[in-house]
C-alpha cells in the first residue's frame, strides 16, 4: 500500500494527472475492501485527478500517508484465521 501512496505522491509532485488518476486507482483496489475512508479517498482522488484539478487532489494526497499509517496499525495482526472466526 505504502508503494502506492508514494507512487500518488510523485504524480501530484511531477503534475502527471492521468499517472495520478491511475495510480489512485491501484490505491482504490487496494483499500477499498478494508477501509471505507481510505476507498472514498482514492475515488475522490481518481475523480479529480480525471478532471485535471491537482489543486483539489493536493488535499487528498496529503492526507493519505496518515490514513494509510493507521489502516495498516490497524490490520498488522489480522490473518485469515481471525476473519474467518469473525463469521
């Protein structure tokens, strides 16, 4: 997830709006599943970086390192078992 922040970091920074709608994306199918916040981010994100409004997707970018930090403290000890028993 980590490679796909940075990677959303460096399309803001270089202005490539379609590699940042692109790279959103990825971010998109990587989150979704297990954080609504995070997934609603990188849409928006996608939606504005489509649109060519880097100054709206600035926003967005910089929150995501923070976002992203707290999904992961939050998954570190989650394993296929502990799901499972969830159900």
């Amino acid at each position: 997830m980590q490679h796909h922040v940075e990677n959303t970091q460096r399309a803001l920074r270089e202005g490539d709006g379609p590699r940042l709608r692109e790279d959103a994306h990825k971010l998109f199918n990587v989150v979704a599943a297990f954080s609504g916040r995070l997934g609603e981010l990188a849409s928006k994100l996608e939606d504005y970086a489509a649109r060519g409004d880097l100054a709206a997707a600035s926003t967005l970018v910089a929150a995501l390192p923070a976002l992203s930090t707290s999904l992961l403290h939050e998954t570190e000890e989650l394993t296929v078992q502990r799901l499972q028993a969830m159900v």
